[in-house]
C-alpha cells in the first residue's frame, strides 16, 4: 500500500464533517504526479505513479487507512454571511505525516456530491483543475505559504458548465483544510463544544506553542499578515479572500480566479464576480485584517470573560496592520536588495511603485530587471526613473544582487499563458501544461529560450483580463 494515513480531523465529534466515500467516475486518467511532493508525503514511489494510484485519486477506490468525508463551514463571501458551505465537491481523504515530520491533508477536489453541494454538481472542469495545479506549485516554489497539488486525473465524465467540459480531479495536499470559516459555523450555532475540539486540534497541528484562543488569534494574525504582504511582493490577487477561503494555518489556499498581475494596476480585479472590486490587489492587506475579525469573534465564545474577550480581541487584530507593514517592508526590500530594511525605505518602496503605475511597468518583469541596463525600458518616465535610480544606489550594499536574485522570479505564471495551456488541454494535447510547469517550479532560474517566452508580457490582445470561478 502506498499512503500511510494517520487521520485527527475524523477524530472530532462527527456533526462536524459528513463520512462518506468519493462518488467514482466512468474512466480514470492520469494527467500528472507530483513525485517530489509524494517523497515529502512519504507515499510510495512506485505506488503512486501505477494504475492503482489514479483509481484513487479519481476517487474510484478508497484506500486503507482513509477515513473520507466532507468537512462543514461556513463563511462570509463577499461580506455576506452564508451559515452553511462545507465541502460540497471536495473529500478529505485522510491525513500524513510527512518524512519532514509536517502532517498535511490528502483531499480530492471534484469528487463527486456530498450533503453541502447545494445545488453543485460535486465536479471540478479540466482547466480550473491544471489552473490550480499550476499555479499552487508555483506559489511553493516561489516560496509563499500555499496548498500543493499531488496530483491531476480525467475523470471520463463530462461536466456542465456554460459548455460540457471534460472533468478532472485535483489531488490536493495542504497543512490543513481548516478555514476561518470552519471556527465559524460552530460559533454562529452556538456550538461550544465543536467550537472547542477544533481550538485544540488547530493548535496541536499549527500553533503548537498557543496556550489560549488569545494566543491562536495572535498567530492567525501574524500568519495572514506575513502571507499577504507576500502576494503583494509577487503581484498576486487571490481573488476570491471570503472566509471559507481563509485558512487558518496561513497558506494560500483555493485558486479559483486567482491571477498575477501582469501590467502593475494597484487597483486591478481579475475575478468576473468581483463586481465591486471586493478583493482587489490594493484591498487584500484590508480584507486580510477583515477574515481576521471574523476569526477572533469566532473565538469570543471559548473566553471566560466575553466583554473583556471583545477588548482582548480587538487589540490583537489592530496588531494586523503594524505586522502587514513589517511585512511588507521586509518583502518589498528584499526586492530592492536591501539587507537591514528601514522604516525609512518605505518611501523609496513606494516611490518606485508610483512611477511603475504611472508608467504601465510590467509588475515582475520590472523587478527582474530593475538592476540591469533593461531597467529604464519599463518606466515611461526615464527621467524620473533615473532620479529613483541614484537614491537606490546610494541606499543599497554590495550583496544586493544575490538578494535580488532570490526575491525576484524571472516568470510567474501569467493568465495568458494558463489560458494557452487549458485550450491546449482541452485540445488534447498536455505538453504545454508540463513545458508550463517546468517553467514556473523555477521561477529564480537564469531564463533558457522557453523561460524566456513564458517570461514576456502579454500584448494588449494576448492580454486576458476576467477570469471565472471554475464551479
Ligand atoms: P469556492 O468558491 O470554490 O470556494 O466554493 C464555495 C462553496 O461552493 C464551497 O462550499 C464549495 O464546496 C461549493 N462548491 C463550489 N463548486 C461546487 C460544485 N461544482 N458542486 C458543489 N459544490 C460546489
Ligand atoms: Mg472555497
């Protein structure tokens, strides 16, 4: 057998989750294995690239040692509160302990009904599924707390969305699948008693050196503020930041209409559904603090004294905004080479971030070259440019190349090119999705040719600006 589980989260009072298996699929097919990831899970090589494996991740066999089910939650999506989400096509199968001593969930994502599907289909579409794979483990390799993805199957069946797709299944691997929105469907029910079974499991698996809900409201804070500031630093808009979506461990988790910015637009939104601009590149650091607050009130209920909780509480989310500035000074300097980042560097930050928005400055491709002869090319104002250009100088040390160099990715994965790879797919044809990959799993190498066309803005027509939710 190849997965040794060791499943906690099925341990918790059962009205918190709902067991029952994946619903199989007609004809399962592999589309990629995440070897590396499976050696960190301790899975078995062999095992998980045989037939047997894609039986299982298509959900067609479950095996020993799971326990499968559904986990409930709740949420805020844009704002609003929604009492009852859950995993309505998603089942954990169960959970690891990885040969690096983490214990992460094993979970399939489009796997059929459950009780929380609502009025869904339980499905994922092949493109929302090589979208999420890709740029997950691009996120990894750039570095930012993220879920992983193990692995991607075909499933043989057609989904329907605005046109029948073919669909898939994502393989999806993360600390944990709690989410704010997990804390708080057992407080709005005025569940205590799940409320506090969760508090203890969470801390035993993330906060281990929490005493108190005081404590696990501090690390979430810091957590989510330190994630943030790192999406800001690589130009990227999660797009979807409702509660549900929120996980309290601090990794980037669900890629619907997640995107990188190509052209640096402070206020730029992909999502289709994000009419008001919710979620916004320049709102995330906001909207974090918001999941935050809604978090700690989730909390109220496991304190002794709920009015002094509330004071508590509320401090320690005020503590959001000074942690977020941290942050993202210490990411944003780094990309600038600097060492010893000061409070005082945070106007030569921000003043190279005003000319790259004035100038339509291409967000990565800026910084990967801002130390190169390329640099000007980017601002429209030269002038300018050069001006910014002697104060960095003055600022930065002798090592600031070799930081630059591992605070600057050369690619990420741009939206264009998702798109180019989910047409390819849905075309029959793979290698553009792993040519892709490859590309993006090393996003600090010197740029072959490849890289390099991976590495190019889009044009205005090559540019795509919407991107859907992929339910
Ligand atoms: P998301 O926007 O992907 O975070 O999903 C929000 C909620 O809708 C979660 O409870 C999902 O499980 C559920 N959901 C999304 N897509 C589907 C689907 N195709 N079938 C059933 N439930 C879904
Ligand atoms: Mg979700």
């Amino acid at each position: 057998m190849g997965i040794e589980f060791d499943n906690s989260f099925a341990k918790l009072p059962p009205r918190m989750f709902a067991r029952l298996a994946p619903v199989p699929v007609s004809a399962p097919s592999k589309i990629v294995v995440n070897t590396a990831l499976a050696a960190v899970l301790g899975i078995d090589l062999d095992w998980v690239e045989s037939e047997g494996a894609t039986e299982v991740f298509a959900g067609n066999t479950v095996p020993d040692g799971a326990d499968p089910l559904a986990q409930l939650y709740a949420g805020h999506q844009f704002g609003q509160w929604n009492p009852q989400l859950g995993d309505g096509r998603a089942i954990l199968l169960g959970e690891v302990v990885g040969t690096d001593g983490i214990r992460r969930d094993i979970q399939l994502k489009g796997s059929g009904q459950t009780p929380f599907s609502r009025s869904g289909d339980g499905r994922s579409a092949l493109g929302p599924v090589l979208r999420e794979y890709i740029v997950s483990e691009a996120m990894q390799a750039l570095g930012v707390p993220t879920t992983r993805s193990l692995a991607a199957v075909m499933t043989g069946d057609l989904v329907y969305r605005e046109t029948p797709q073919p669909g898939a299944i994502l393989t999806r691997i993360a600390q944990s699948h709690i989410r704010v929105g997990t804390f708080q469907i057992h407080a709005a029910r005025g569940d205590r008693d799940a409320l506090n079974a969760l508090q203890t499991l969470t801390i035993d698996r993330h906060f281990p050196e929490a005493k108190d809900p005081t404590d696990l409201l501090d690390g979430v804070v810091i957590r989510q503020a330190s994630l943030v500031a790192q999406w800001m630093g690589l130009g990227f808009i999660h797009g979807v930041m409702n509660t549900d979506n929120c996980s309290v461990a601090g990794e980037t988790i669900d890629y619907g209409p997640c995107a990188f910015m190509d052209t640096y637009v402070p206020g730029k939104v992909f999502s289709s559904i994000d009419q008001m601009g919710r979620y916004a590149y320049a709102n995330q650091p906001a909207i974090a603090a918001w999941n935050c607050a809604q978090f700690a009130t989730s909390l109220i209920p496991l304190m002794p004294d709920q009015e002094a909780a509330i004071e508590i509480f509320t401090e320690s989310v005020n503590r959001f905004s000074d942690a977020y500035k941290t942050a993202w000074r210490k990411v944003f300097a780094a990309k600038l080479g600097l060492t010893d980042p000061r409070e005082d560097d945070d106007a030569l930050i921000e003043d190279l971030l005003v000319q790259m928005a004035q100038g339509g400055s291409d967000f990565t491709n800026t910084f990967a070259s801002l130390s190169t002869t390329d640099a000007p090319d980017q601002f429209a104002d030269r002038d300018a440019f050069s001006r910014w250009e002697k104060r960095w100088i003055a600022r930065r040390d002798n090592g600031f190349a070799a930081i630059m160099s591992q605070a600057n990715p050369q690619v990420i994965p741009r939206n264009h090119q998702i798109e180019a790879v989910i047409v390819a797919a849905l075309a029959g044809d793979f290698s553009k999705f792993h040519e892709m990959l490859a590309v993006v799993t090393a996003p600090f190498d010197p740029l072959n040719d490849t890289g390099a066309a991976y590495a190019r803005s889009p044009t205005q027509a090559e540019a795509v600006t919407r991107t859907f939710c992929g339910t």
